[in-house]
C-alpha cells in the first residue's frame, strides 16, 4: 500500500481514503510484499519489484504468489492502479511462471472500467500461462460510504451482476474444453446480488480460491448437508442467536432452518446486520465492526449465546477491524459470544453443542 499520507486520489482501489477518520491511523502498513504472500495468502500488485528482486524470485522459486492483476492490459492497469510500472505485471508472471513459480490471479472488477472486453482479455491472457497459474477470481470492487474526492466508481446492481455471470461462465466452457479446467471462478457476491442460484459443489473444483470468497457459501452448504445427514444425537436447547451480513443473511437464515428440521425444539433467531461503520454497498461478513453489532442487537432477545462468523476478527486474536473485542460486545449485550470458524461441521456444533 503507498504511504497513506500521499496516496489521495491516485490508485482506484485506494483502500486508505474509504476509511472512518478514527481508522485510518491503525492502517499504516506495507501490504505488498512478495513474502506476505506465499506466507499469508496476501494479493500483491508485483508494481514494487526490481529487476534484480523478480529474478531472486524465480532462482528461490517462491510458490505460490497471488497477484492483484484486475487487467492485463498495460495502460488500463497502470490508470487502475495509478503506477507507471503497473504495465509490466504479465512480463513478470510470465517470468514467474518460466521459473517453474504458481501463481493466483484475482480481478477485482469495476463497472465500466475493467469488465467486458477487458475482462475477457485478461481472463484469456492469464490462461495462456495455465498451468502455472492455477485459478483466477474475479470479485466485485467494494464501495464503502467513504469516497468523496476519489475516482467515481459506481455498484454492480443485479442486472449487471448477471451480465457478469453469464460471460464468465461462457469462458468457463471455453477453458475446460481446451485446458481441463474452468480456471475462472466468481465470487459468491455475483450471484446472490444477482438473485441467482450458486453453482454446485463440483463447479469449483478443488475451490482455490475460498479464502477470497469464492465458493464459500456453497461449500458452508454443502457440509451443513453432510453433518445432518450423519444424523444428530443431542441438541441443546438453550436459546441462542446469530449475528451475520445483509448478503449472508437469507443463506444462514435457510441453513437454521434445516437444522431446525432435525432438532425442532431449537430456539434460535438469526439477526442481519447493516454495516455503518464502513457504509456504501458493503455487506460481507468479514467486513462487520464490532459498534455496529452492538448498536443493531442492543435491547433484542439474544438468547444465552451470540454466534459469529471468525471472518468478523482479526486473525489469532478476540478483536474486531474497529478494534471491538469480543468482551466489549459480551459486556455491552450481556450475552456469551460464540465464535464458529467456517465450516460446516462448526457452525452446526456451535448451535448444537451445550455450552459451559
């Protein structure tokens, strides 16, 4: 990430700029680090490298990089990311991939700017270095209520998500004809904003890019099915509740439902939570904050216990990305919080389960 100091209205993507005032003191750090990303799984724009640092890459053979590619064409991506040296991104993977290194590409897709044409263009130019690299995701831009003076980007609505769904899928085909695989998947946002059904289980293949949100839902799905169908012993019957996203909501809300099915004296109630704190079109659950769940649940019937989602906190730690701990919110509802990872086989233990 550039110095956020200097990074106003350059970079489309700019993160910093999108954020509450009281955030963005907490967000100065360097994301773009090759090492973060066959450490961590992080996504780097590959903008910051010498010459010298791609070649001790490919002697080290670092594997797998994920890459920010969002367009292969040179003068789109260097306007995208407001950098001169954003045009070399294909060079460089294709010395990546010469040295033997896998990659993962994502494209984060803006309406107007890198989709249509474009995307099929960046799509077909990442598939001619299959296999080296493994997969490509292709997710829509987040907008937060937070842009005033940046680059105008305006929101997928359903009928553009739809638009989306039925080209990628189109070059889907194309790839599993010609490489044995679909290479390109969607993230779950395209097709629940779409109203339209998630693909099956089988669509994504060994799912390389769940992390990013690709296949996440259905995969929840799919091993809710399988723990219910291994039949349930117990149920306990303490009332409890769960806390998720506007776009998780309806699935979560059906995933009880079946549950319910099998336990019918459950007593558990599912509450959607609008995010606030970051506004604009932002509605995934790792995105909630911790003073939006407590504002929106205080005074409702939670039950003995509060479920939610481990994508809400920050890794290895109890804290949320406004720095809300999960005392802070035990406290200020008066509820034990239950943190389910996940999986399927978790989030049916986390109601199941009797707790202490």
């Amino acid at each position: 990430m550039d110095d956020p100091k200097t990074c106003r209205n350059k970079c489309i993507f700019c993160f910093m700029d999108q954020l509450p005032h009281n955030m963005r003191s907490t967000m100065y750090f360097k994301d773009d680090d090759v090492r973060l990303s066959f450490l961590e799984g992080n996504y780097v724009t590959l903008t910051n490298l010498s010459d010298a640092e791609i070649e001790r890459l490919c002697t080290l053979k670092v594997s797998p990089i994920n890459v920010s590619v969002h367009a292969t064409d040179e003068d789109l991506r260097c306007m995208m990311l407001s950098n001169r040296f954003a045009g070399r991104v294909l060079s460089i993977m294709r010395r990546f991939a010469d040295a033997g290194i896998f990659m993962n590409a994502q494209i984060v897709l803006c309406k107007g700017i890198n989709d249509g044409e474009s995307l099929k263009k960046s799509i077909y130019d990442l598939a001619d270095l299959f296999p080296y690299v493994r997969s490509i995701s292709v997710v829509p831009v987040g907008l937060t209520g937070y842009r005033e003076g940046l680059y105008e980007l305006e929101p997928f609505e359903a009928a553009d998500c739809k638009k989306v769904i039925d080209e990628v899928h189109t070059y889907q085909r194309d790839l599993a004809m010609k490489l044995g695989t679909r290479l390109v998947y969607l993230g779950d946002e395209f097709y629940i904003k779409a109203g339209e059904q998630l693909p099956d289980f089988g669509c994504y293949e060994d799912f390389p890019q769940i992390e990013n949100g690709v296949g996440l839902m259905t995969t929840l799905a799919c091993e809710i099915d399988e723990v219910l169908k291994s039949g349930i012993s117990d149920c306990d019957p303490a009332p409890k509740s769960i806390a998720t996203s506007e776009i998780a909501y309806d699935y979560i809300c059906s995933f009880v439902a079946k549950i319910k099915e099998k336990c019918p004296n459950l007593s558990i109630n599912v509450f959607k939570i609008k995010n606030n704190f970051f506004g604009g079109y932002i509605t995934v659950t790792g995105l909630l904050c911790g003073c939006d769940i407590i504002e929106q649940l205080k005074g409702r019937e939670l039950g003995d216990y509060l479920m939610l989602s481990s994508s809400m906190f920050k890794d290895d730690c109890d804290v949320l990305l406004d720095d809300v701990t999960l005392e802070d919110i035990e406290n200020a509802l008066g509820v034990k919080v239950i943190i389910n990872d996940n999986s399927g086989e978790d989030f049916v233990s986390s109601i199941l389960t009797e707790r202490n």
